[in-house]
C-alpha cells in the first residue's frame, strides 16, 4: 500500500492529539528511504523513540520485526516496542 503525504499527515496528525491531550511532547518527521536510517537519524536527538512490532521475518522477526530489532539495538536512547491490538 503506498499513502500519500497527506494521508500521512492526516495519521500523525491525529496521534499528535492524542499525545498532546495526554501532556506527552511527540515531534513528527515524514520522510523516504530505509525506514532504520531514518529513525536511528531521528534518534540521535531524541529522549525516546517508539516503534511497532510487526513480527514478518525470520524467527527473531517473530520476537520484534527487521526493524525494531535494529532499532533496539543501534538506537543511542531508549526505545520502546510496541504490538498492535489483537
């Protein structure tokens, strides 16, 4: 599935709400290219960094996903993953 920006933007925009409702300072980036780079580059001036867990590849994609995994392990702050509601 290909979203357009604006989808994009409307998506992050809505969670944006919801995190400034809950007091919780979120700043968004929309960008191209591999999904580690651009959050590990995001990364280095952030408290916090949140992801999902998909869970499609290989026996450790089973435990958190390509990404996470990466993620988790190269990120310079903490990292939280997260699962989709069943």
């Amino acid at each position: 599935m290909e979203w357009s920006k604006v989808d994009e933007s409307g998506h992050l925009s809505h969670r944006q709400v919801e995190a400034d409702r809950a007091g919780i300072q979120v700043n968004e980036i929309v960008t191209q290219g591999s999904p580690v780079s651009a959050l590990l580059q995001a990364a280095r001036d952030a408290e916090m960094v949140v992801v999902g867990r998909r869970g499609h590849g290989g026996f450790v994609g089973l435990l958190l996903g390509s990404v996470a995994t990466q993620i988790v392990h190269h990120a310079p702050c903490a990292v939280v993953v997260v699962s989709a509601k069943p």
